[in-house]
C-alpha cells in the first residue's frame, strides 16, 4: 500500500486506466508492472516483475502515512504459491517461520 499515485510511479509503471482503476472508490488491488527505477526492497516479490498495489481506503491507513516516510507499507496474505491459503495460527507460526516476522496473537 503506497499513500498516493505518484509515490508509487517511483517504483512500477502506471497506466492512465490503471490510476484511475487505483483511485477509484473500490480501492482495489491493482497488478502493476515494477519500473527501472524499482526502489523497494528486493524481498518484495523477488521472482516477479510485477506487483499488487492499492491506495489507502481507511482512516487507518492514511493516518499510518502520516507518520512516515516510506513509499509503502508491505502486506501479503501469506499464502505460498501452490499451498492453501494458511487461517489458523498455529500454522502460521509453524509454516511461516523464518518468512514473516509479525504475526497477529492467537
């Protein structure tokens, strides 16, 4: 999630239809090609030339961006290509350790 449309021209590309699909009032997800000038980290979608971006939609998500500077917050449903989506927490843990740091309690 990046806090608007030219934040995240600094690191895929983006179609007049893709911004305005992005700002639309669905706020969905879009699929968008990473640019030359990719500036996240390298752990973000390592394999893929693309990558899921959406604008924030709550309260929540604009207050996070005010407090900072970073051109996007990292979000992933965790699911492993191939492998059911993972809903339970103890395979959570047990599954993603080593992958993910922060895990919701149980």
């Amino acid at each position: 999630m990046s806090p608007n449309t030219a934040t995240v021209k600094k690191f895929a590309t983006i179609s007049d239809i893709e911004e305005k699909t992005l700002k639309s009032r669905r706020r969905p997800i879009v699929v968008l090609n990473k640019n030359k000038h990719y500036c996240l980290s390298p752990s973000v979608a390592p394999y893929l030339h693309n990558l899921g971006v959406m604008l924030p939609y709550s309260a929540l998500h604009h207050l996070l961006f005010t407090y900072t500077n970073e051109p996007a917050y990292i979000m992933t449903s965790a699911n492993m290509p191939g492998e059911p989506m993972l809903i339970e927490n103890e395979e959570i843990i047990s599954k993603l350790d080593g992958i993910a740091r922060l895990f919701p309690p149980p």
